[in-house]
C-alpha cells in the first residue's frame, strides 16, 4: 500500500516536472529565431550583448516565465510581387511586373537587425521589400532602353540587387532571387519591335513551305511520270508483240499479196516525187508572175503616198506662217486704233473745256445784263443780249479752232475716232458683202473666220471712205450689196458658214 503511494506520489511529481519544464523551455525550429528579451537575457556573443536580448537558433533555452519573453522571427523565404510603372531612357512608358524571394538573414547581425525593425509587425516585411525595390526599378530603368530591358534582364536584375544590397543588409534581409517576370508597354513599342523579326521568321517558314510544297509535288509528278513510263514501255512491248505476231501471222497469209503491195508502193513514190516537182515548178512561176510584180506596185503606192503627205505638212506649215504674220499685223494695227483714240479723247476734252468756258463767260455777261435791266430799263437788256450772242460766237469759233487744229495735227487718230464711234455701221456694211452665200468653207477654225472677216471690212476701202466722210461731216453713205461670192461656179444665196478648220 505505501509502495502504491510513493509510486502514485512519484507519477504526481514526474507529470509536475514535465509540465514545469515544458512551460519554461523554448525550443527554435529550424525555420526560425527566439528572440529571448528580460532577465538576464545574455549570451557571450558582443552583437547579443549589445542589443540587450539573446538570440537561439536551431536548439532551446529556458525561459522564466514573469521574467523573460520569447518571441519568434520567421526565418523561411518571402515571395512579394513587383509592378512598377516606369519611363526608360527613350522615354517610352513601360510596366515592369516581377517578384521578390527573400528571407531573413541566417547570420546573428542580421537576425537582430530584422528583429529590431519587424519583430511585432513581420507582415510588413512585403510592403517594405515592395517600395524598396520599385524605387531602385525605377532609377535603373530610367537609365536603360527598351531594348536593354529585353535583351538583358540580368543586367538589370544584377543592378537592381547590388543598389539595394546596403538598405536590405540593414534591414537583415538577404534576397534569395529576383525574377523580372513580364515587360508591357501602352505604345506598342515592344510588340512592333518583334514584328520585323516575326515577318522575318513567317517569310522564312512561307519560303521553306512553298520549298517542301515544291520538291513533293516535283517528286509526285517524277513517280507520275516514271508510272507512266512504265506503262506505255509495258504497252508498247505488248504492243511489239501483238504486232510481231500479226505480221508473222499475215506473212504467213498474204506471202503473194505482200510482193505485189511492195510494187505498188515503189509506184506511188515515184508518183509522189514527180508531183512534188510539178508543185515547185509552180510555186517559182506564182513568184515571178504575181508577187513580184504585187511588192512593186505596192511599194509604188506608199511612196506616191509619203510625197502626197510630205507636201500637205509643207502647205500646213506655209499657211501657219501666213496666219502668224496675219495676226501680227492686225495686232499692230489694233495698237494703233488704241494710241488714236486715246489722244481723240484728249482733244475732244480740251475743246469740250474751252467751250464750257465760253459758255460760262457768256452766262456771266447775260446775268450782268439782267442786272442791268432791272436799273437801266430796255435799253441795258438790249446791250446784254448783244453780249451773250457775242459770247456764244466766241466760243463756237474756239471750238471749230480747236477741231481744226486737232485734225491738222493728228488727222489719223481722229479718223480712228470716228471709226470706232461708228463701228456698227462699218460692221453692217462689211457683213452684207456675205448676204448671198449659202454655203461656205472656212479653213484653220477662228482664225479662218476672223481673217475672212477682215478682208470684208476692208474690201473696196470701205472704213477709209467712210472715216473721210464722218471727218466732212456728212452722212455715211450706205454700203453697196456685195457681189455673192462665187464658189465652185455657182452663185448660193443665204449665207451660211460653216467652220472647215
């Protein structure tokens, strides 16, 4: 019975033991750190004693509760993604899109620089790993192109941890792998620098294509042709032997008829040779009787052709020149009319001036007289009107003056004046000269029309005869009817033209 109980007593206590020990001892695993703090929490090594806690990896220690406190840092990796909107050397905006694999350093200097800083708040850790790095992509990619960036990601991978190493020490992290994973940009900077490489490689594999294309269909119509062969080569020798039989067979029959046929046949090539002859006979008498004969006329004709031509381009030429040397006289001569009418003008202007002031003087000297009248009675009017008839004397008398000295002067010019007042009439007398044709043929177009013309109005010296009266001051006279013109010998009536040109 005692034995019982010091045994149960024993079991007590042993239970009490482990519970005590289990409560006070702290085991690390070996994906972490206790980070012992409080009491008496000193270990030999000068960074732990520094910081004023104790750091245990990999074993256990005790800890005493009310005392000390033992927390855990995490030692295992960390994955955290990176996307980054950045611009490059080219200026180009490009989205960079990668992840971060770290981990809490394995040595004691950076296990107490993470615990310091993420001890309470690990949870953290990515959002720190994420701004860190984004500003270090940023600054790198900045310095590098498009081209760069695809190429050569382990440059950039390479810059991006070697900036960051001092900051991530630091912070007791160590980075286990960098991974550039996706490069995008909103222009299609990217996707258009892969297109010249990509035509490339679909030109290439439409050439190789149509290559293998080619060489099966060049090496099935080969088997075609070699089946082909083989058949018609079987045909034929089936063929061969078909007709070796035949001919033994009708050798056999026809021994008598064969002798006769092979006469026959020497006959008709004889036969043959001789028509061939006659036949050449007359194909030499065709040549010298009809073709020969046919080429010279022919010749005949195209040389009496290119003469005829020749001779129209000469004519053509010649009425050209005559036309061109037409157009600059009656240029010359429409100059001239101008200058004339431009001084006609002139004249007429100074003669309208003196009569104007003529009149005014006279107007003057009868309002004078009226003055008068009404102090001096009749006998002041009297003087007066004698005085304005005397004014208008005058002024008429400047006027024939004036027209005389302008005709003396530049005769030509005001009979151009004349000419171009009275210009309807010279054109109504110049167009019944046409009154009586019916039909006519103008060559050259207009310019046949206008030099057609031409010669109407100055048929028979019509504008000078009738500038010379309008100059005397009498009345035009009429125009006498022209003569139909006669064409082809016959006299036709009612004009109408007709432009050949």
């Amino acid at each position: 019975m005692e034995l019982a109980v010091w045994a149960g007593g024993a079991v007590i206590l042993l239970v009490i033991a482990v519970l005590l020990f289990k409560a006070v001892w702290r085991v690390a695993e070996p994906n972490e750190a206790l980070i012992i703090s409080g009491l008496g929490a000193r270990t030999k090594n000068e960074l732990a004693e520094s910081l004023g806690f104790k750091i245990i990896t990999g074993k256990g220690a005790a800890v005493l509760p009310g005392f000390q406190t033992a927390r855990r840092l995490r030692l295992d990796s960390r994955a955290t993604n990176l996307q980054v909107n950045c611009v490059t050397q080219q200026g180009i905006p490009v989205q960079v899109r990668g992840v971060i694999i770290y981990k809490v350093g394995d040595d004691f200097a950076s296990i107490a620089n993470a615990a310091r800083r993420f001890l309470d708040q690990q949870d953290s850790m990515n959002g720190a790993i994420h701004e860190l790095f984004t500003g270090h992509l940023r600054s790198i990619i900045g310095n590098l192109t498009v081209e760069d960036l695809i190429l050569n990601r382990e440059r950039l991978t390479g810059e991006t941890r070697s900036s960051a190493a001092d900051e991530m020490s630091k912070l007791g992290l160590v980075v286990d792998s960098l991974q550039i994973q996706e490069i995008d940009d909103e222009t299609g900077y990217i996707l258009n620098l892969g297109k010249p490489h990509a035509a490339r490689i679909a030109a290439s594999a439409r050439i190789a294509e149509a290559q293998r294309d080619q060489e099966a269909t060049e090496a099935e119509q080969i088997a075609a042709a070699k089946k082909a062969a083989a058949v018609r080569d079987s045909q034929i020798q089936q063929a061969g032997y078909q007709a070796e039989m035949d001919e033994a067979a009708a050798r056999s029959r026809q021994a008598g008829p064969l002798s006769e046929a092979t006469a026959r046949q020497e006959v008709v090539v004889q036969e043959t040779r001789a028509a061939e002859l006659e036949a050449n006979l007359a194909e030499q008498r065709l040549q010298s009787q009809v073709r020969k004969p046919a080429d010279a006329r022919a010749y005949e004709t195209v040389t009496l052709s290119q003469a005829e031509r020749d001779a129209r381009i000469a004519q053509a030429q010649a009425e050209a020149k005559e036309t061109e040397l037409r157009a600059v006289a009656q240029a010359s001569q429409v100059k001239q009319a101008a200058v004339a009418e431009a001084e006609s003008v002139r004249l007429r202007g100074e003669a309208a001036g003196a009569a104007s002031r003529a009149t005014g003087e006279g107007e003057a000297a009868a309002a004078k007289a009226r003055a008068l009248a009404d102090a001096e009675g009749a006998k002041a009017k009297g003087l007066a009107e004698a005085e304005a008839a005397k004014a208008k004397g005058l002024a008429e008398a400047d006027a024939i003056r004036a027209r005389s000295e302008a005709l003396a002067e530049n005769q030509e010019a005001v009979i151009a004046q004349q000419l171009a007042q009275n210009w309807p009439a010279i054109v109504e007398a110049g167009s019944k000269a046409f009154g009586n044709v019916d039909h006519m043929v103008v060559l050259n177009g207009a310019q046949g029309i206008e030099e057609m013309l031409a010669k109407a109005l100055t048929l028979g010296g019509t504008g000078l005869g009738l500038a010379r009266s309008l100059l005397n001051g009498a009345t035009p006279p009429a125009a006498a009817p022209a003569p139909a013109p006669v064409l082809n010998g016959v006299d036709h009536p009612k004009p109408r033209v007709t432009d050949g040109g």
